[in-house]
C-alpha cells in the first residue's frame, strides 16, 4: 500500500527533471564558461543597444495586447452572460478557434494579406493601411495576432470566473445606484474576478515575450527574434537571457496560479469564515 502510495509521485518527479534538467544545463553553461562563475555572458543586458530596442518594442506590444484583450473581451462575455446566453457556444467557437489553427498559418494568412495590400501601389488606402501596421516602432500587427492567439485561454479564464459570481444581481445592484454598464463592469465585475484577469494577464505576457514563429515572419524585431539573431555571434548571451526569460515567465505563471486560488469566491468566502471563526472564538475566551 505504502509502494503504490509513493507510486503516485512518480510521473511528477519524472516531468520535474524533464523539466528542470535542460533548465539547469542552461544556467550552468551560461554562468560557468570554462568551469569558474561569471556573469560575463549578461554583460548584453548593458553592451548590445539592440537587446533594449528590442525588449522596449516586445512590452509595447504586450501592455497594448493585454489591453485590447481585457477592453474587448470581457465586455462582450458580459453581455453575453447577462443578456444573450444563447449565444455564448458560438462566441466560444470564435474564440477557441485559434487553437486549431497553427501560428504559422496565421502569419501566412497576413502576410498574404499585407502583401495584397502593398500591390495596391503607393499612395494608396490599403498599402498606407499595410505601412502602418507594419511600423518597426510599433507593429500592431503583432498586437492583433497576439491578441488572437491569447483568445482561447483568456476566454477560457474569464468565462470561468464570470460563472463564480452572481452578475446578474452586481449589475442590476450596480444599476439601480446609478453606475453606468461600462462603470459596473470595471468598478463591479473585473474586482471580483481579479483571480481570472492576472491569469489571463499573465499568461499574455508569457506568450508576447516567448513567441517566436510569428514575429520572425513579420520581420519584426522582438526578444525571441533577438536571441534568434545574437545566437550565431554569441551563443553563450543567447542562451543567457533564455534563462531569464524562461524564469520570468516561470514566475509569472505561479503568480497568475496562486492568485487564481487566492482572489477565487470560495478562496474569498473560506478565508472570510476563518476570520469570523477567530473572532467567535476570541469573543467567548474573553467572556
């Protein structure tokens, strides 16, 4: 009974080292060039002007990406829940749809579609249109694609925190003390489900600073198409700032996982019935 108890942890233990090994490979190779510590391969970080560039286009496009998601979309489930449930499936389809679609085949599709716009000439709507997503300063481009490729997870999130709560009786409250729609759901809504929205947040800025195949087919410079670069001239950097985007992003998700739990109804409710408890508890001790 105890060897099938201990048994359990074997899958765990075998994905921690599949994990973890590659990681730890990679820190002791970018921190100990030639057997002896050094943090020489970080010098980057302050050496290459590019890495900066780089790294202020790639938060841009997230802050703008996270945006666009929490603007669109959790306005749009609200209204479905409170007033058009029979329509949540096919929003549900749309949004999930991406996940079937490869992010190659995306870029192909807009590219294809960029490229039909440049052939319109210069001087013309749609190639000014085209020019203008396509800023090296700021590709919003990337901004819609990431935005898409965040959808399903996001919807995911939101929808789930949604069902936790009671809107219906927050908006109508809300309402009859006179706050506008737009005001109940970001005074009302988004505060109760702060669990579901740093998810959803977090796991934005995970896929901006980790996505690779779209941005290097757009031709737009951000970290991962960086690291892509730099790799062929100094391939100890590379793998360097590899690591430390792989444990931020590591960070990130634990954070958004802890504070789903955290921020959750139930977390909220159990939390505010030990503290009833205690005071209970405390209160008849004095008496």
């Amino acid at each position: 009974m105890d060897a099938l108890k201990h048994s359990r942890w074997v899958p765990v233990a075998a994905v921690a080292l599949y994990v973890a090994i590659p990681v730890l490979c990679s820190i002791y190779y970018a921190v100990f060039p030639g057997g002896e510590f050094s943090l020489r391969a970080y010098s980057v970080i302050t050496e290459d002007a590019s890495l900066a560039a780089a790294a202020t286009r790639t938060l841009t496009i997230t802050v703008l990406t996270v945006i666009t998601l929490v603007v669109t979309l959790v306005p749009a489930l609200v209204a479905v829940h409170l007033w058009a449930p029979k329509l949540r499936p096919i929003l549900e389809i749309l949004c999930t749809l991406p996940l079937v679609v490869p992010p190659i085949a995306i870029a192909a599709g807009v590219m294809a579609l960029l490229g039909m716009a440049a052939r319109q000439g210069r001087g013309s709507v749609p190639n000014a249109i085209s020019q203008f997503l396509q800023n090296p300063d700021l590709p919003l481009i990337l901004v819609g694609t990431y935005v898409v490729l965040c959808l399903p997870f996001t919807f995911r999130s939101i929808d789930a925190g949604l069902r936790t709560i009671p809107l219906k009786a927050m908006v109508e409250g809300s309402a009859i003390l006179g706050s506008s729609t737009f005001g109940t759901i970001f005074r009302v809504v988004i505060p109760n489900i702060r669990g579901s929205m740093l998810f959803s947040v977090f796991f934005a800025v995970a896929l901006c600073f980790g996505e690779y195949s779209l941005a290097a087919t757009l031709s737009q410079q951000t970290i991962p198409v960086w690291l892509d670069d730099v790799s062929s001239n100094n391939f100890r950097a590379s793998v360097a700032i590899a690591v430390l985007l792989n444990m931020t992003t590591w960070g990130l998700l634990l954070v958004a996982t802890l504070s789903a739990g955290r921020f959750a109804p139930a977390g909220r409710a159990a939390r505010a019935e030990k503290k009833l408890q205690k005071k209970t508890t405390q209160k008849a001790l004095a008496s």
